[in-house]
C-alpha cells in the first residue's frame, strides 16, 4: 500500500525535518503550535499507512512521552495496535499498565537529533536525554522513528 504523500520539498523526510527545526527555534505558543502540527501530520501518515501500523503493532503497545525541560512541554503518545493518539498534558488519558519511555530533553539537544549531528545514543552517553523506562522500549522507540522515516523517504522519492 502507497500513502500518498504531498509535500513541496524534494523528500517528505525533509518538509518534516523543516518543521520541526521551524518549531525548535521558536517559543512559547509558537512553538507548541508547530510540533502539535508536526506531531499530528505524523500520526495521519502512520494512520494512513498499513505498513507503518503493521510496524508499530509488531512492537505492542508502549506509551512515548518527550518532555522538553526549556520549554516545560510534554508530548505524550500512545501506540494501542499500531493506533497512535497524541496528548500533550498528564498520562491520566491512558492506563498505567502501558509500559512507557520517558525522554527529557532540551530543544537544543533535540536540534541536534533533528540535524543529524549526533545519534540518539551518543546524545544519552553525553547526558543530553534522559531517559527513564525499560531500555528495550527505548530501542523499540529508535526503530520505529527510523522506520517511519525511511518510509517518508522512500515514498516521497517514489511518487
């Protein structure tokens, strides 16, 4: 199954890379207005996608939750059967029987993930994301992001 995927940029990975670097360099409302856009784009492409839903229901359900410490912002994000909801207050909306990965972070460090100037492991041995949770679910969050990137790539390059 081919989602469709209409961006002006040269890759989908890029037009979504654009907006989430527009958001990491603004703040307050601003910056919640643009990853909500950003986060809410990503979760219809999964949606939309069979392959991607196969892909996260084939690692169970687990709960995301991105906390950016210069912002005070919360990200929640809940995988039940390959179905993503986003929430940015308290986990209250979904059991605690969920296991959950925490990341704490800056947007700074989050930049840099973006950017591709560093990995997400170097970023932890640097003490730059905290993380809290099984560390299985962390790997578990690594390889769905890369998959779900790989598939903006190869569609959007494909159309």
């Amino acid at each position: 199954m081919k989602a469709v995927i209409k961006f002006d940029s040269p890759s989908g990975e890029e037009q979504l890379t654009d907006l989430i670097l527009s958001a990491l360099d603004s703040t307050g409302d601003e910056f919640i207005k643009i990853m909500e856009m950003c986060i809410k784009r990503a979760i219809n492409i999964v949606h939309e996608s069979k392959e991607l839903q196969d892909e996260f229901q084939m690692y169970g359900d687990l709960v995301f939750h991105l906390y950016f410490k210069d912002e005070e912002y919360n990200i929640w994000i809940n995988n039940t059967q390959g179905k993503l909801e986003y929430c940015n207050s308290m986990l209250d909306r979904w059991s605690e029987d969920h296991p959950t990965v925490h990341y704490v972070l800056s947007k700074r460090s989050f930049k840099k993930l973006v950017r591709r100037e560093m990995t997400g492991a170097e970023a932890y041995m640097k003490g730059l994301i905290q993380i809290e949770g099984n560390l299985s679910n962390a790997i578990i969050t690594k390889n769905l992001i890369n998959a779900f990137f790989s598939y903006l790539n190869y569609f959007s390059r494909n159309e």
